[in-house]
C-alpha cells in the first residue's frame, strides 16, 4: 500500500429529486421489527432474537416483535421502556402485524405524556415511511397509528418548503389541529436518501440540518 492512494471523489447527487415534507413531531424516536417465522423454525432462527422480543401466532403464522428506541431495544418495564412503546407493541402486538406487515417500522412515539404532549389525551405511532404507509390508519389500545403527516410531495422546491414552514407557524400543526407550537419540518430527500430538519423554534428556519 502507497501512501498517497488514488481516492476517487464521490458521485455528486442532483439536488433536484423527489422530496417528501413533512411535520415534524417532538415525541421520541422509536420502531418496531417484525419478522414471521418459517414453519418449524429451527432453534437458530429463535436465537437471532433480542431474548426479550414478542411472539405471537397470526393466521397460522407465527410473528416476533421486537420494540427499539432510537439508541436500543427495549422492553417493556420500569428502566426498561421508553414512555410506554415496547409496553404499548406487546399490548397490541396483533393489531400492529395486520397493520404494517413484516419488516422495520420507524416513527414518533408521541402525544400525552410525551415532550410537548400536544394537548392530546391519547398517543399516536406517526410513520416516516408516508409512501409504504399511506393507507394505515387505526386505533390500537390508546394510539393511533398512521403515516406523519404529508406537507409537500414532488420536485425539490425551495417555496414548498418555506411555504410549508409558514403554514405551520401561523396556523399551527396538522397532526394535531389546534396546536399552535408546532416543531417544524424534515425534508426527505429520496436519491440521498438522508432527512434534514428545520425548525421553528428560535426563528432558525434558514438552518437546515441532518435529522
């Protein structure tokens, strides 16, 4: 190995793409794994499971559901949880495997209790994948579960995105309609695929940042 290797510059990405905006929600980061095991799973499959995961049979298929926040998984318990999700996952395990399907599921855990709270009585379970999502809508136990909410969807466009930040500080939030301190935005950016944020808070709507 030379000291000076070649080091190729890496492909620059077209900032003209699709992107998502959506509300920001100032809950907790979290997601769920569900994975449906092949019939008579061997013990090596149950062994590639977090020991304290979920599992339940659904129509003659038997699912594992695993709970994380945004640094761990987590289970249900004092010390353990995070305001409630893993507890909240177990509880309505089945509902949730009908809803979404197999695979990993990111959102924000948010409402009553959480950050802000947005004056709401009950929790909601707000999806970042809007296009995989965007027909899930229902109520398990004291959440509802559905994509977060869709502000502009298309070509990069500067306006779009401010216009969308203003509509949010005049007339407050879309998820929670009547609340008038929303957190701002993230942008979704499909051929980086990164999210950036914006928020409203202390006027910083011009600092875009990597969420």
């Amino acid at each position: 190995m030379t000291t000076h290797e070649f080091t190729a510059w890496p492909k620059t990405p077209r900032l003209l793409r699709t992107i998502v905006v959506t509300e920001k929600l100032d809950g907790t980061n979290a997601a769920i794994h569900i994975t449906a095991l092949l019939p008579n799973a061997p013990t090596a499959q149950w062994d590639s499971f977090p020991g304290d995961s979920w599992s339940l049979v659904v129509d003659g298929t038997r699912y594992v559901l695993t709970a994380q926040s945004r640094s761990r998984v987590i289970t249900p318990g004092k010390g353990k949880d995070n305001f409630g999700f893993a507890g909240w996952v177990y509880e309505n395990a089945e509902g949730l495997v009908r809803a979404l399907g197999t695979g990993l599921h990111f959102g924000e855990w948010w409402g009553n209790g959480i950050q802000r709270g947005y004056g709401l009585t009950d929790r909601r379970f707000s999806l970042f994948n809007t296009d995989r999502h965007k027909d899930v809508n229902v109520r398990l136990g004291n959440a509802i579960v559905e994509p977060a909410p869709v502000l502009y969807q298309g070509m990069f466009d500067q306006a779009e995105i401010e216009g969308a930040l203003v509509a949010l500080a005049s007339r407050g939030s879309v998820a929670a309609p009547g609340f008038m301190n929303p957190e701002g935005i993230c942008v979704w950016h499909s051929q980086t695929r990164q999210v950036f944020k914006v928020t409203l808070d202390n006027n910083d709507a011009g600092k875009w940042e990597t969420a």
